[in-house]
C-alpha cells in the first residue's frame, strides 16, 4: 500500500507557535522528519515527533534536506515556517527552492512587494506558498460573515475592534519589540484581524492611523461594507479598569453595538488549516496579499490628530503619555 503521509519540515521550531504547527502535522496524519531553530530549547518536539533530525545551523538544515531529496520517499513534501517574521521570506523561498510546498505563519511578509517577489519564485518552483489565516475558519467570523452578505447591500456596519495582550519586559529585549524584524505592533499582532476585516466586510477604501508607538498603534479603516475604530496594544496600561488584575489579554468586536463571541473555538484553528491547505483549499498568496498591503501602509502612514472616526481608547492612550 503506498504511503500517503508526507514528509514535512520545521523552521522555527522554538518559537511559540511551533507547537500548534507539530500537532496539526501529526493531527493531519503527516510526520515531522526534521526542524531547524537556532535555539535548541525544542523538547516539545518529543511530544510529537521524537524521531525527528534537528540543526541548530541552517546550513546543515539545508544540506540535510538536500540528501533527502535524492531519496524517493523522503524528500520533503511540505516546509512549515515559523521564524521570526523578518526572516519568512528567505525560509520560503528556500522551502520552495527544496522542491516543496511552504506553510507559513502570519505575517507572511512584510510588503506587498515580497509577496509578488514570492508569486514569481512559485512559478520557477513549480510549488505553493500557504499562509496560516486562521480566523477565515473560526465558526464565528464564518457566521459573520454571513450576515454582511445577507444584509441589504447599502448596510454599512460601524466596528469597533480591540485587541490588548499584555507583555512584560522581555518582549522590548526580543526580536518582537524590533521593529526592524517585527516590523511593529499592527504587523506583529494586527495582520490576521486585518486579514478577517477584509474578508468579512469586502475591500479597503480608506485608511487612517492615530497612534503609532512601539508599544500601541490606532487608526480608522473604511471598507466597502464596514468603517473600522482599531486599537491594539501589548501595553497593561491599556488594558479597561473591569479586567485589570484579573486577566492579561482583552479582545473584544464590536459590530454596531452587538459584541463578536469569539473567545472560544482558537485552539484547532491550526489543524483546521493545514487540513484545508493539504486539500488545496487554503489560502494562498493572493489570498494574503491584502493585509500584507494594509500593515505595510498603516507602518508606513503620518499619523493625523484623532477626530471622531478614532477608537475611545485613543484619547486615554494619548492623556496617560503627556
């Protein structure tokens, strides 16, 4: 009987996120032959692929992968990313230029150009680039979504998203507190909200940012269906009065006066994924081109005096800095 499991690769195989990835690898009927991560603190990994090679130097990760690919049945069929961000480029194009499809984490690339520069390397490859957008699974935005498109078609919703998740002092110390390789807090933990917004209300129209910090960023976005008040923060300060001292992180989407539950429903997002990308039904680089372009615009934007199309939360972010 031929073996249908595939043979995948993990890069970034320390970070936070790695694990969800290991367990949709293995949740999926796939098997993890080998990892890469400059640090070696990976015995998670034993959890679900305790036979897998690791290399602590890429280079050794890649001339294993070479080997492997002179072998019929071992070389690798899917190379799964998940380093820090201002390093997905390079890893994709590598994973593509092994002869293997590429899963990669949120935020794909930092510029739309990148994602072009991508869609060029696919064509030389012969293979694909997959990014995680697991929101565009959650069963709540799927109902969401719903909605939008039986409202009436001149029905404008007015959101109000908010998304706090308390960091301490070691984020400023890690790559995620570099802009340069985080490419800041819109990018870093916004991309994927962005990402839901334009797949729910339709296309961007118009965008303004109010608040751009390394801790915090605001601003407001029109979509064809939608005018969006946006605040993320990884700053405790701005956490509301009521969850202070009782929890770390507050989301919250508001849709005109009616609250989004989606609390619940996070934890398989990830195997609900790889199982859609490994039907050639996920979401490829067209797909994420969009927030790709809006996270590199609100970085990139002056910031103006916030009116009244700005989040509440701005003013008290502004008064709490003076």
């Amino acid at each position: 009987m031929m073996d249908s499991a595939k043979n995948f690769a993990l890069i970034g195989a320390a970070g936070y996120i790695a694990p969800r990835h290991m367990r949709a690898i293995a949740d999926t009927g796939h098997r993890l032959v080998v990892a890469y991560d400059r640090n070696d603190s990976v015995g998670v990994i034993d959890s679900h692929a305790p036979q897998a090679e690791f290399f602590t130097d890429f280079e050794r990760f890649l001339v294993h992968a070479h080997r492997l690919k002179r072998q019929p049945g071992l070389a690798l069929d899917v190379v799964s990313v998940c380093s820090p961000n201002h390093l997905h480029h390079a890893h994709i194009d590598a994973g593509l230029r092994l002869g293997a499809d590429v899963i990669c984490e949120k935020p794909l690339v930092p510029t739309a150009a990148l994602v072009d520069d991508l869609r060029q390397v696919e064509q030389e490859t012969g293979r694909r680039v997959w990014n995680i957008l697991q929101l565009r699974h959650h069963e709540a935005i799927l109902r969401l979504r719903e909605k939008v498109a039986a409202a009436p078609a001149d029905t404008r919703f007015d959101v109000e998203l908010t998304y706090i998740t308390s960091r301490g002092k070691w984020y400023a110390q890690s790559w995620k507190g570099d802009q340069r390789q985080s490419f800041g807090v819109a990018t870093n933990i916004g991309v994927h909200f962005f990402d839901m917004l334009h797949f729910v209300f339709g296309r961007q129209l118009d965008s303004r940012v109010h608040l751009s910090r390394e801790d915090k960023a605001a601003g407001f976005l029109e979509y064809e269906r939608a005018r969006v008040r946006w605040f993320l923060s990884i700053d405790a300060g701005d956490l509301p009065d009521e969850v202070k001292g009782r929890k770390t992180t507050f989301r919250s989407i508001d849709i005109s006066g009616e609250q989004l539950e989606f609390s619940e429903g996070f934890t398989d997002l990830h195997t609900v994924s790889y199982r859609e990308i490994l039907a050639g039904r996920g979401y490829g680089l067209a797909d994420a081109r969009t927030c790709v372009a809006t996270v590199e615009a609100i970085r990139r934007a002056p910031v103006v005096p916030a009116g009244v199309d700005a989040h509440p939360f701005v003013v008290r972010a502004l008064r709490a800095h003076a």
